[in-house]
C-alpha cells in the first residue's frame, strides 16, 4: 500500500486551488478581418508590426496570422528588403 505524505511541520497544510477552464473564441487573423487577398509589400506599416527589433518575423501565434497569411507576409517582407523598403537587421 502506499502511503500518505506527512506535512513538514514548519508548513502549514493549503488545499489545492481548482483552476476554472477557460474557453475562448479564436481570434481571426487581421488580414481575414479585413478580407485582404494577399499582403502588400508596399505596406511598410504593417509589416513592421509583424517583424521583431532584430528584424525577425513574428510567429503565427505571436503575431495572430493565419497560415495562408502568415505565407503571404513572408514573401511581402522578403520582398520589401529586397527592394530596400525593410531593413533585413535593425
């Protein structure tokens, strides 16, 4: 049989807290909201948003992009550094 734990006695016993489940609803992409096609590589505002100090780009989950946007914000900022629009390092 196995035995119970006996509390230290320096500690006071605390019951263990029940965590309530959170359900929330998935947030769309900002690209989905407005109902854009493809990402403008033009748009250097917006890519900005998506890109990190050094010059990486964000993930999917940190970022809130879907995957099909998320692929088109990649080739957006590769094409913005190559013409000199975005930095590739900050």
């Amino acid at each position: 049989m196995a035995r119970k734990k006996k509390p230290s006695p320096g500690r006071p016993v605390r019951p263990k807290k029940k965590r309530k489940s959170r359900f929330r609803e998935q947030a769309k992409c900002r690209f989905c909201r407005e109902k854009t096609d493809e990402v403008d590589y033009k748009d250097v505002a917006v890519l900005s948003k998506l890109v990190t100090q050094h010059g990486k780009m964000f993930s999917r989950k940190r970022g809130g992009n879907c995957a099909s946007h998320q692929r088109s914000c990649k080739r957006a900022l590769k094409r913005a550094r190559f013409i000199a629009l975005m930095p590739y390092v900050t």
